[in-house]
C-alpha cells in the first residue's frame, strides 16, 4: 500500500478558495463590510456546503454585487440566531435569498434549533480556512498570529472607532451551565489592523444622499417572476400617482430580474410601507400570489463604513 503523503503547502491552500478569497474582497472592498464579520459570514457559507448545499459559495459569487451585500445580510440574520454577539433578527425576518440558492427548505429556525452545534463547527471553519486562505489580504506579516487556548478568534475593527476593542462571537448561552464556551478547543486570537478598509470612500452629493432617502431596495424570489407594470399597480391602487422612477435588474432573454429599485416621490411613501421598521428592516407584501421583499434603499460606498 502506497503511503506517500503530500503536504498542501499554504500558498496553494489559498489557490484552492480562490472563490471564497474573491468572494471575501467584494464584501470588504466593494460593499464596505468589515472583515470581521465577512470571516464569519465566509465561515456560514463554508459550513453550509459542508452540510449538502453544494457549490452555495459559487451561486453567491455569480450574483449582482448588491445582492450579494443581501445575502450576506441573511447570514448575518442566520448568526444572530446562533449567539447573542450578533444582533438577533426580527421576528418576522426570512431568508428568501438563501432559501433559493439552496434550492430545499432551510429557515432561522432552522439555525435556532441548531445553533450550538453549528456554531462550534463555523468557529472551526473560521480558524481553519478563513484566516489562512485571506489573512494575506490585508497582512503582509505572519507574525500577526497568536495561539491562545483559552479564546475564540478575535478580530479588531478595521474601521476607524471610538474604542479598540477586539471583537469575537460568543457561544449560545446553555441554561444549567458554568461556561457556555467550548472547551478544550485550540483557538486562534485574531486581529485585523485598524488601516485596513478596502478602496477610498467617494463621498456622495447633497442631491444623491435625498434621492437615496426616497429609494426602496426590492428583491424577488427565485421562479416567481414580478413585473414593473405589477408594481406599479400594487402601489398606485394604495398611494396614488407615488412613484418617480424604476429601475429593474437587466437581464437576458429568458432570464428572470431578481431585484429592483424604486424611487418615491416622497420619503413618507417609504416610511408608510416600512411601518416603523429599522432602516435594515425588511417588509413582505403578497403580490399576486407572489412574494416581493421590500427595505430601504443603503448606498454603499467602498472603503467607508456602513451604518445599518
């Protein structure tokens, strides 16, 4: 039997998650996340594949980048329902997106019941694929990692903040326990460097920050196929003559637009169909027998923070 071992040395371990790297630098350079947070939204994704959705990460890379920032979105409703580090997701929230990348019935509350043993194995992924296949990113120094047994990986901020502050996920809180952390588990203490934030912010005009305000973000499902002139309806039989423009996905023939933009004459329009929603928060409306998510409209802007 032939027992020749080969060692993957580190650079060709990163040559083989090119697409998770790539994936990585449009959260971080292009839609403005922190990189803390993408290696957990990464570690999500990773985990989600090792769990039968295959190719899940390919699927997210060869969407429109603005539906990407959705989807990382949905993760990061998924991880707030693993641990109390991440903001906890609306009670009505739903990951219409992820639902149809995986093409089978995944839901938060899938996640919730799950959501210790999940986070263990995610924790794993991060430390041992997310940090060696990106940390080149945005280090140019090895040195820059330390062992520690008794933390979970720590990431420091990569924008500017009022604290430096390191930052980790804890574990799920365990009713009838001393410590909900894992233990025995060899952790790796993490931090990104506070100059790291991707591509120069372009600040945006007076007149492009209010028309922003009047502009919601909609996203469709997978297979259910809405129409300009439907929405348009739906909203002219509640408010009237309300919209001033509409911008659908272009797609190609045959090819079904997952989302759109529509900018209202108002910002009133807008608050009346969030009904008090958070300015990430998502309502669902029933159109025709079809279901459109609707939040308003965040302008990303690379390099610069987000503000949720």
């Amino acid at each position: 039997m032939d027992s020749t071992q080969y060692t993957v040395t580190l650079e060709e371990f990163r040559l083989f998650h090119g697409i998770d790297r790539a994936l990585f630098l449009i959260l971080v350079s292009d839609l403005g996340r922190l990189p803390n947070e993408c290696l957990y939204i990464l570690g999500l994704w990773l985990w989600l594949e090792r769990a039968g959705f295959y190719n899940f990460i390919s699927k997210v890379l060869r969407l429109p980048t603005i539906l990407i920032d959705e989807v990382a979105d949905e993760a990061m409703a998924c991880l707030g329902c693993l641990n109390a580090q991440f903001p906890p997701p609306p009670e009505s929230a739903e990951i219409p997106l992820t639902h149809s990348l995986v093409q089978r019935d995944i839901s938060l509350q899938f996640f919730q019941e799950n959501c210790l043993t999940i986070f263990l194995e995610i924790q794993n992924l991060v430390r041992g694929v997310c940090v060696p296949t990106l940390s080149d990113i945005w280090l140019n120094d090895a040195s820059a990692f330390r062992n520690n047994s008794t933390q979970a990986p720590i990431m420091g901020t990569a924008r500017a903040s009022s604290s430096n502050q390191a930052w980790a996920p804890h574990p799920p809180v365990q009713k009838n326990t001393v410590s909900s952390r894992p233990q025995n588990q060899q952790m790796l203490r993490y931090e990104i460097p506070q100059n790291y934030g991707g591509r120069p912010r372009r600040e945006m005009s007076p007149e492009e920050r209010e028309r922003n305000e009047r502009t919601m973000f909609v996203t469709f499902s997978k297979g259910y196929p809405v129409s300009e002139v439907e929405i348009r309806r739906f909203f002219s039989r509640i408010f009237g003559n309300c919209i001033e423009s509409f911008y659908m996905q272009e797609v190609r023939g045959g090819e079904q637009a997952l989302y759109a933009r529509i900018v209202f004459c108002s910002p009133l329009y807008i608050d009346s169909i969030l009904e008090g929603q958070t300015r990430r928060g998502k309502v669902k409306i029933i159109l025709n027998g079809k279901h459109v998510w609707m939040r308003k409209f965040v302008a990303t802007q690379p390099g610069g923070p987000r503000h949720y």
